[in-house]
C-alpha cells in the first residue's frame, strides 16, 4: 500500500491467477460459467461436458446439484455432480407428469 492507502491495479491483479489458455476460447457467458463450475468441482479435464449441460439444462437444477455437492465435501465432485443432476432431471420430470 502506498501512503494514500490505494494499491497500484499492477499489485491488486497479481493476486489473481489468470488461465489465459482457456480464456481465449470463452467468448459468452454460459462457457465462462461451464468452466467456473468444472474448476469449482475440480474436473477441468471434462469442461466440454459442463458447457453442453450449461447449455441445455436450465441454470437452476445445475445449481442445486452443485450446491449439494459442495455441501457434501466428496472427493469425485464431478461424478457426484452428475449423479445429482440426474436424479433432479427425473424429479422435476415426475413433477410435469403428475400435473
């Protein structure tokens, strides 16, 4: 910090590590959120995978299920992750067939 109490934006960005390989290829929102979910669940190696479900699954029921599974401290997330996603696809599937 200097005397005014402010840092310089150079220090303040150098906390941040930026993956300037995969950046290259977000160019709209939902890649950018597929990608914060594969990091999150710690399975960057299936970010593909992610954005296709980002894409077609409503952002809600990709939410619950990443919820659950930070909640529940596994150690495959991804596997949780998708396990999870399915069972609220059938649930909110079975809701739509009961109305």
């Amino acid at each position: 910090m200097n005397k005014t109490g402010f840092s310089s934006i150079t220090k303040i960005l150098d906390r941040y590590e930026l993956d300037e390989t995969k950046q290259k290829r977000i160019s709209r929102e939902w890649q950018d959120y597929a990608y914060r979910l594969a990091v999150a669940l710690d399975d960057t190696a299936h970010t593909a995978i992610y954005m296709k479900l980002v894409k077609d699954i409503p952002r809600d029921q990709i939410e619950r299920a990443k919820s659950f599974v930070m909640d529940a401290g596994a150690r495959s997330k991804g596997k949780m992750f998708m396990w999870k996603l399915k069972q609220i696809k059938e649930e909110e599937k079975e809701k739509t067939q009961d109305k």
